[in-house]
C-alpha cells in the first residue's frame, strides 16, 4: 500500500492497464502535459494530443473502439461534452445493440465534473443523470483514491463506454489549477479524506455497479457520490453530536446503480436522504426515488441537488450546490415525522 493523491491514483491504473494491454491508447486536449508521465513510459504513438474539438477525437475514439482498440478519450470538463453528444448518445451507446451484439465500443471517457469554486454553470455541472439515463452508457463516479484507481481499472477492460468522472475539488491538479496566482482569493471546501489516501500496488480492481458503505446508521441512509459522500459523512457527525445515528452509502456508479445495497438501506432505516450535485430533475434523485417505490418499500424520501443553472457569484453558488449544513438540515427535517 501507498498514499496517493486522487488524479495520481488513477493515473497509475492508467498506466498498470496500458502495460497490460497495448491496445489502450490516450489521447485528448493537452494530453501529453496533463499526463506526461505516461508520454515518457509509453510514448506519442500511445500518449497523443488532439485539436481543440471534443465531436472530432471523441468520434474519432468510437470509430477506433470499433477498429480493435480501447481509447481512454480525456474531455476536460464534463460541460464540454455538449458539443459532442452524439457521438455518445447515437453511436457509442447503440452500436452493440443495434449490431445485433456484433459490435462493441470498449472505450472510456475521463472527464472531470462539479463545482465548489466559482466558475458557474458552464464549467461546474455534474451531468452523471443526462449521462446515465443513455442505454448503454456505464457512468462512474469515485470519491477516493482507492476507488479511483480501482474503478479505472474496471473501465479500462469493459467491453462497453464508460463515462468516468473525477470532482475537481478531489484533484490537484485542478486545485493547483483552479487556486493559481490570479485566483488567490478563491477558498476551497476540498474533503481531505479524499484527495489523498492509500492504495494498492498494483491497485485492485473495484466492480462496477457495487456501492460502499462509509458509515453504519441506523436512523436513516445518506446517498451520495464524489464530494458529496465527504460532505455526508461530516454531516452525519454533526448527526451524532445531536442523536441522529445516520448512515452513509457511496454509489460509485450512476449506471448500473447498486439497486440491492439502495433498497436494503431503504428497508433498515425507513428514511433516506440523497445528496446529489446534479440536478435535481429527472435524475440521479428521482431514479432511486422511483426504484424504492417500485420495490413496494415504504420511507420517508429526501433530496438535496441542483435545482438551478450554478450561478457565477460564489454566495448563490453556495446556495445551489449541497453543503454540509444543507444535508445536515434535510437529515433532520427527515427525523421530524
């Protein structure tokens, strides 16, 4: 075991799956910087550099899968992939299907999400719920490095498209980007038991759809991904301190959801609150809403999400994302009746 830095964890699967399987190839804007350390190990011919247009190298990164490779395709911002939609949503996503199963798309888009530090609704967005509600789309979403890497590794051989989003304010890399010399006023809520951690050497592949427990409640379950499991878990000790015993699941993924470990903390606790960074509207909140109530479970439902467009002002952004008062607040609204 070693300690990592959140980006470092995954990178390091990168480069355990690349000496694996020659097939993996990495390419993206400003690739050879951001990941130069794999440039050096593994060279331009598998570490390339693209244009600044996310619709031709991520069209390009199908058209490849379907040739016999495995891109890794790096969208710097999860908002950027508007522009190239369609390559996911009508070719990525359908091909296997439509092919009659002939065809796969083995490829992993790494892209990072969310918000927390002012640069509003065009760079801060989550997107996992417009990404997951596409068939055929795997979405993940780790909140450590361990599961970072371990994750990675998991998309790295999945013989369909994952979309694997990394929070900024667990990298830092983008926090050293995020917090430079003319951003010096920018303050940074980062959860510490995220951004570093220990990891396996070579780090161990983590099943996707498998969600993990992070605290043991017994009065209600707190649903989050990413920055909001850290924030979760502040917010239940805050619980503690008030006799609100409250537990804390870490989805991991989007798509699959991990339906088992949502209903049995359902049926424990008969309260779950979801924190979710996403917008609140038709999805990640609503989906699980709509499995508990399908599975004939009843409890007492909550949600906490985006429900605006991120404004750029840091004060209304506050307002927007969910914080730790926030959940901690909606924890207790739950425990009232």
């Amino acid at each position: 075991m070693t300690t990592l830095e959140f980006g470092a964890a995954i990178d390091t699967a990168v480069a355990t799956a690349m000496a694996d399987d020659e097939r993996i190839v990495v390419f993206g804007e400003d690739v050879p910087l951001l990941r130069r350390e794999l440039l050096l190990r593994f060279g331009p011919g598998r570490v390339r550099a693209t244009p600044i247009s996310e619709s031709a190298f991520l069209g390009t990164a199908v058209g490849a899968a379907m040739a016999g490779l495995r891109p890794l395709v790096e969208i710097m911002l999860v908002d950027f992939l508007g522009v190239a939609l369609s390559a996911l949503l009508n070719e990525a996503a359908m091909i296997h299907t439509l092919s009659g199963g002939r065809v796969n798309v083995p490829m992993v888009i790494r892209a990072t999400c969310g918000g927390g530090y002012g640069d509003a609704g065009q760079h801060e967005q989550s997107l996992w719920g417009l990404l997951a509600g596409i068939p055929g789309l795997t979405v993940v979403v780790p909140s450590n490095p361990a599961d970072g890497a371990g994750l990675m590794l998991a998309a790295l051989v999945h013989d369909g498209p994952v979309v694997f989003l990394e929070h900024k304010l667990l990298s830092q890399q983008w926090l050293e980007l995020l917090g430079g010399s003319d951003r010096a006023t920018v303050a940074f809520d980062v959860p510490a038991a995220g951004t570093r951690g220990e990891v396996a050497l070579p780090p161990e592949r983590i099943r996707i759809g498998a969600a993990a427990t992070r605290r043991e409640g017994r009065d209600l379950a707190i649903l989050s991904l990413a920055v909001g499991v850290h924030r979760s878990l502040e917010a239940a000790e805050r619980l503690a301190a008030q006799g609100i015993d409250a537990g804390v699941i870490d989805l991991r993924s989007v798509s699959p959801l991990d339906r088992l470990a949502i209903l049995e903390a359902a049926r424990r606790t008969g309260r779950v609150l979801v924190v979710d960074e996403d917008y609140l509207g038709f999805g990640l909140s609503g989906e699980i809403a709509a499995q508990i109530a399908e599975s004939g479970t009843t409890v007492r439902f909550g949600r906490i999400g985006c429900e605006s467009v991120i404004p750029y002002a840091r004060h209304l952004e506050d307002q927007v994302i969910p914080s730790v008062d926030r959940i901690a607040g909606a924890a207790r609204r739950l425990m009232e009746g």
